[in-house]
C-alpha cells in the first residue's frame, strides 16, 4: 500500500526581546519553498528534506510538499506571515483530505516561535490543523532542540523528536526517525501518544551541547537506553534544552515521551529525566570572557607558535539567537588589538554597505559601522578602511550545518581596517559556514585569528581548524550573564 504523507517545515526561533519583527521577507531571504521546488532544492541538503527524501524512497510513500519556510532568528514572526504559512499547510490537508490522499503528516518545526499574536505559534498551528486532519491521521513532528514544548504542541501531535546535537547536524536523521514512527503508526503497528514533563528551570542542560562531555550527552545515552529497553513502550525520547529569550511560561528544559499506548511506567521513566534536568541545571560547559580578556589570551598565545587560527566567537550577539548582528564591543577590542591577521564574521550593517559599495575596490573611506540597532551593545565605530572586495552575499553552504543550502548574506563589503578584514553584510545571518568567508576570498585557516557571530553552531565547521576556540560574551542581546553560576568550564581546545 502507498501511503500519501504531507510533509512541511516552518521554523523560526523567536527571541521575543528583539527590536526587528520578522516578516514574509525574512522567510524569503532565508527559505521559503513552495511545492514542486522544495524536494529539488533541499532534498539532498543537511536539511530535513534530505530524511524525509530517504524515507519516502525507503517506504514507498507518496509525498506532497506544500511549504519549506525557515528564517533567521529575530523577533515575533508578524501575524500575517504566521497565518500565510499556517494556512498553506492546512489548505494543503484540506485538499489532500478531499483527494483521499493523507494518511500521515510529517512537521519539521522549531518548536520556539512566537507571532505578534501568540507566544505558543506551533501549539496554535498544530491545533489549526487538528481541526482540519482526523484523529486517525498521525502526525509526526520535528524540533529543533532548543524548543520550549507545550502541552498545546503534544496535544496536537502524535510522535515527537528533537535533534540530538548541537551544533545540529542531525537534522536530516532526526527526519528519518520521525519518519519510520509515522510508518508504523500509519501501518497501526503502534499508537503514538506523548508524555510531556519539565523541570521549573529557564536553563539546563549545558543549553544542549553535545560538543562537550556534559548533562546533555548524558541524557541522550539516558535516551538511548530507555528507547532500547521498550520498558514503558517508550519509542522516543526527545530532550529539549528550551530557549530562554521567550515570555512562556514553559520555556526551559523539557522531555517528551512518544509511547506505545499507555503503560504505568510513563511517568516514572519521565521523572527521571527531569531529575537529571533539575540535578545538573547550573552546570554550563562554556568559559565566557570579556571582549579584553579574550585579546589578551589572543595575544599571549601568539607568543608561542599556533598551528591554525584562534577562533573567537562573539557568543552574545549571535543572530542565530536572535541578536542583531551589529553588536561592537567585541569588534572595538579586536581593532585595538595587535593581533595578527584577522577576519571578522559578520558584521550586520545593510546601510555601511550602502555608503561603501560605491567606493572602488581598493579605495579607501571612513565611516561609521554597527551598533546602529540598539547602540547599548555598543555604540556605532568610526573607522578608516580600504573596500578589499564587494560581494552578493550567497553562496552554498559547505556543511555540517547548512550543508547544499544556498545561505544569503545580501551585498556584502570586505573592508579592511588594519589588518582585519571585516565582512560588512545586508542580512542578519549566523556565521557557520567556511564559505562564508571563502566566497569573499578570505581562507579562514591562514589567518591567525577568525571572529564569528556564533554561539555554538560554528564549532561544527570551524573547530577542526581551529588551534582554540575562545568564547566571548560581549553583553549584546543575547547576554548568558543572567544565568547562575554553573560548574567551572575550561577553554577547550579543539585540536589538542
Ligand atoms: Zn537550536
């Protein structure tokens, strides 16, 4: 039998303390996909799609693909954009419910998106759709690990699975797993139901990082125990770190059971991951440093010889958190420093670009840059520089994190001040690709120091040429000096 399977992603991670609300257009910057071009254009991606390409081979389904839709993290996503995607998708039930043509759907969600109208955005679109689809459709559905669950959301889905890393790498897997649920559940080998529980914490974790020995890799072997075992009819365990820059009341560490029917022992296998959550809640893998300290390190290191570029990445101005990408504190100390031939990615500033572009390669300008959005991060820096290079912006990601998609920047300017080369770009995005300096002609692992917007996600590509990784919490919107003092870290590095 061929089983018809509506599959779509709409993810977004909203930091509900941003200025910039996020629009259709910033969908369309990143991925907004609709039907026949999805598959084409994802399917052989890091992305879900390529899972669910591979399931779809393996199951012999039929798949419609009404909606990719994915934006960098910012503010609420605008009403109206939420219900232009949330109707897509359900139109697309509708019409595949009046073909006689679904018999499962399968989400790829974030799992943190806010609107203008609603802080649960995916526990709104997953009931929306359970007024449309009948119970007897399952729905399967996947998460970023970084999603604050709802009882909404488990209301409205029946199988759940969150990525296991972090920098996430297993988007595509993650798909896989949640597909072959779906196949069963579709076949009635099994009948899905989900567990929520949580720990009263915002944090927790180690926020989900798997680059690190810590309590998150010590949950998912947890996981995969309890997955082997069968106790409990458990088929899933789905660990969320959650994501602190949300006003939901669930926001924070989580787990999510999907179960075989309902059996005794639910509870009491859930109540121990909360426990692990709760018992190590202050532990936090991360050493943060101060713009200064950081250059010091920088340059006591480079008293020695280094094999491969220090990375540092400017932890709190993240736009894969959120932050604004135009943040200067970091940026200020790096140009007062010496310290060696050095890329700064990226520097969000669409209106430097403006004023710059029309300066010949080569030429030189003074002009002020970043701190434009919310100058408490760091004021605007006036700075003399040479245009070294102009770009588009957009290139194909080399992986592990965005692997085949085609990442946008917009117009960017390679602009030289002394000797750091600072990519000046048009579009919030996070830094994590290689390519993202290689496409402007920088290679990354001649320099002696690479500075990234990142949080994590960069180590993926930029820890195996590293010779350290230092991380800097500059204060910008998405600050960790809120937190409580966790365990001690130590600066890792990357390449004994
Ligand atoms: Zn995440």
């Amino acid at each position: 039998m061929t089983f018809h399977v509506l599959a779509a992603m709409f993810g977004h991670e909203t930091n509900v303390f941003s200025r910039i609300p996020t629009t259709r257009r910033n969908f369309e910057d990143s991925i907004f996909l609709r039907d026949d071009a999805v598959l084409p254009r994802l399917g052989a991606t890091s992305t879900e799609f390529s899972g669910l390409a591979e399931a779809a081979a393996e199951f012999g389904w039929s798949v419609r693909t009404p909606l990719a839709a994915w934006a960098t993290p910012g503010g609420r996503v605008e009403e109206d954009t939420f219900d232009t995607c949330a109707g897509i998708i359900a139109d697309a039930c509708r019409d595949a419910l009046a073909r006689g043509q679904l018999d499962g759907i399968l989400l790829f969600l974030h799992g943190a998106m806010s609107t203008t109208g609603h802080d649960d955005a995916e526990g709104r679109l997953l009931t929306r759709l359970r007024e449309v689809v009948p119970a007897g459709v399952p729905i399967a559905v996947t998460l970023d690990l970084h999603a604050n669950v709802t009882p909404e959301m488990c209301r409205g889905a029946d199988i759940l699975c969150a990525y296991r890393t972090y920098p996430h790498i297993d988007q595509a897997e993650t798909a896989r797993r949640a597909a072959g649920l779906l196949h069963r559940a579709m076949r009635r080998e099994i009948s899905p139901r989900l567990m929520l529980a949580r720990a009263p914490t915002l944090t927790g974790l180690d926020d989900g990082r798997t680059t690190a020995e810590g309590p998150m890799t010590a949950a998912l072997r947890m996981a995969d125990a309890a997955e082997a075992s069968g106790d409990g009819g458990v088929l899933c365990v789905s660990l969320q770190a959650g994501f602190i820059h949300s006003v939901l009341p669930e926001a924070g560490p989580s787990v999510v059971l999907t179960c075989d029917g309902e059996q005794p022992d639910q509870a009491a296998i859930a109540d121990r991951f909360v426990r692990h959550i709760w018992d190590t809640r202050a532990y936090n893998s991360c050493t943060f440093l101060s713009p200064q300290e950081a250059m010091e390190r920088v340059a006591a290191r480079r008293a020695a010889p280094i094999d491969g570029p220090i990375v540092v990445a400017d932890y709190s101005d993240n736009p894969g958190g959120g932050a604004y990408g135009d943040a200067t504190r970091l940026l200020e100390a790096v140009l007062a420093a010496d310290i060696g031939r050095c890329a700064y990615g990226t520097l969000y500033d669409p209106e430097a670009v403006r004023t710059l572009w029309p300066v010949p390669e080569g030429e030189t300008a003074t002009l002020a840059i970043g701190g434009k959005i919310d100058p408490a991060f760091g004021p605007p820096l006036t700075v003399t520089g040479t245009v070294v290079r102009k770009t588009d912006g957009t290139f194909v990601g080399g992986g592990p994190r965005w692997k085949g998609v085609r990442m946008n920047f917009g117009d960017t300017v390679v602009f030289r001040v002394g000797a750091v080369d600072i990519l000046i770009c048009s579009k919030r995005v996070q830094c994590t690709e290689i390519e993202t300096f290689t496409h402007a002609g920088i290679a990354p692992a001649a320099l002696d120091v690479v500075v990234v917007k990142s949080m994590q996600h960069f180590r993926a590509a930029f820890a195996p040429l590293a010779s350290e990784i230092l991380v800097v919490d500059a204060g910008a919107l998405c600050s960790e000096t809120r937190r409580p003092p966790g365990a001690p870290g130590t600066v890792e590095a990357a390449r004994p």
